[in-house]
C-alpha cells in the first residue's frame, strides 16, 4: 500500500534517555502535533524494576531523525496503591479533547493470581501536553463480560459529534513454555460522552491460525476508507504488525500483504517489528514503530510518500 524506507532507530534510551525512570524501553510510541515545527512522541519508559512511566521525546517535524528535546520528568506517573494503574502504564492514544489534550491509557495491575489487569484510563493536558492530569481514578474502559482481564483503548476519534474507540480486549491466557501470554481481540464502539462508554461493542478482528492475540489498533481515514494497523502474536513467538482496511471503521478485512514492512536482518528490528503508529507530515507519512521484546531499545521511524489520491486534508488527519 506504502513504500515504507526505514530510517533506523531515532531514540535509543541508552544513548539519549534521562536515566532513572527512563532507563529503558519506549512503548507504543506515539506521535502527536506539537507545533509546525515539531513532532512529540509519547510512551511507555520503564526504570530498572520495568514499570512504566508516560513520558516523551520531541523530534524535527521535518527531519524526524533529530531529537530536540527530552522531557526530564514523566508527564504521568503511576496511580497510587490499589488502583488499576499502580504498577504502571503504556500510552494508548492521543487527541484534542474539548477542554485540553486527552491521554488515553492503559494501566497495569500486578495481582496474585494473574500476570496483570490492563484498564483504559483518562487524563487531561491543559498547559499543551507538558503534563497531564487524570480524569479520575478508575478506568473509562474497565472490566465486563468478555473483557475481565484487559480493555486496552488505541485509537479514538471524535467524529459526527460521538467518540469512535477500538481496543484491545482480553478474558484468558495462553500458555507458551511454562510462561502465561494474555490472549486479546480487537473490538470497537462509539460514546458521545467517556463517561458513559457503553458494555456494547462490535468485535473488528481475532486471531488467525497460530496467532493467539491480535491488538494494538491503530486507525486512520485514508480518503473513503479507514485503515487499522495493528500488531499481532504466534505460538512461535512471532510478534508482527498487520493491516487492513473498512468502509465502516468496524467491518474489516486484513489485507497484511500489502503493509509493506517486516522486520531487518539484523539489529534492534529483527526479531520482532510492533506497535506502528503513524502521523502525515506534509505529503509524507511517518510511522514511529518498536522493534525487539516490545521496544527495549527504544523507537524506529520508517516513512512514506502520499500517493496524490491521498493529499486531501482529510487523508491521516
């Protein structure tokens, strides 16, 4: 569909990391418009005991291979003892909220007899993305019939005046070695208000074959189609994006042929290739990405020339 060109791994934590909360690792990056001139990434950055941190790295809007600035401090901090994001948190999505930038995340849990819970929560930026306060204590996106381990939201839009949302939902695991992998769907619903996010939804994708989970959706408007890049997991310890495309935003057909991208020879990206998240830049796509064991390394840019069918304002807005 896009002739990605990769461009290697733009933030390594080692190299350009603070330290301490950031000491490694950069979860599902993801890009957000700071100003013309620059691009903020968000994620995930764990310290030495792997919990995570949202914090973010911004980059040239026009040469993203550069970094400008690191924040020194997490605009999100974990939850306090007791609630479903004390043990950490992975960015979900970002958007333009009506009252500031609205964080969505997804928090961890440590429990005794399961390897984690995983809820969506909300916080809210009201000085431009510096810092972010949460909604409230318990998720947006919590625990119901078919989801009693993980409701994890990525992607939510504000179109026809109601919220758009799909996530990633789990209820089991899977065991792999000895060792417990949560199996989890892509799913999908609309709210005209968070706060009342209905039980309802509509499953998008499930695994396939030897695939046991399937997650991480990423949606765009690409002229009369929405496009959904995701990531998904095997038996054999594959772990690899896909794609596919919908007329709708919840009827879908995987189309993984045409993504374009797979992982390097050798390096950061060999072994695994996850979590795309992309952002248009004129007449270019960017796609900010994590390799190895869930981007330990930090994260990759890959990007992409518009076809003209695709410079219309509305296309990756």
């Amino acid at each position: 569909m896009f002739a990605w060109r990769k461009h290697g791994l733009v933030f390594d934590v080692a190299r350009d990391g603070v330290g301490g909360w950031m000491r490694h690792s950069a979860l599902t990056p993801t890009p957000w418009r700071l100003d013309r001139q620059t691009l903020r990434i968000y994620a995930g950055f764990r310290d030495d005991d792997g919990v995570s941190r949202i914090g973010y790295v911004d980059v040239s809007a026009d040469a993203p291979e550069r970094i400008v600035r690191v924040g020194a401090e997490p605009v999100l901090d974990v939850g306090r003892g007791g609630c479903f994001d004390d043990s950490g948190m992975i960015l979900g999505d970002v958007a333009q909220g009506p009252d500031g930038i609205y964080l969505f995340y997804v928090g961890f849990q440590r429990v005794a007899r399961a390897k984690f819970l995983a809820f969506t929560g909300l916080a809210v930026s009201r000085d431009g993305g510096e810092s972010f306060q949460r909604r409230q204590d318990t998720p947006i996106l919590d625990r119901a019939p078919g989801r009693s381990t993980i409701a994890a939201v990525h992607s939510a839009r504000y179109e026809g005046g109601c919220w758009r949302l799909w996530y990633a939902v789990g209820d089991d695991w899977q065991d792999i070695g000895g060792r417990p992998f949560p199996r989890y769907h892509i799913r999908c619903t609309q709210a005209a208000a968070l706060d009342a996010i209905p039980r309802e939804d509509n499953v998008c994708l499930r695994p396939q074959g030897s695939e046991y989970r399937i997650g991480r959706p990423r949606v765009y408007r690409a002229g009369a189609k929405y496009l959904m890049y995701f990531t998904y997991g095997r038996s054999d310890g594959a772990y690899l994006p896909g794609l596919a495309e919908s007329e709708d935003g919840v009827h879908w057909r995987r189309c993984d042929a045409a993504l374009g991208l797979s992982p390097s020879a050798q390096g950061w990206d060999a072994r695994a290739l996850c979590y795309p998240a992309l952002i248009r830049q004129g007449r270019r796509l960017l796609m900010f990405y994590n390799g190895n064991d869930m981007g330990v390394d930090g994260f990759g840019l890959a990007s992409a020339e518009l076809p003209e069918s695709l410079w219309g304002d509305d296309a990756f807005g």
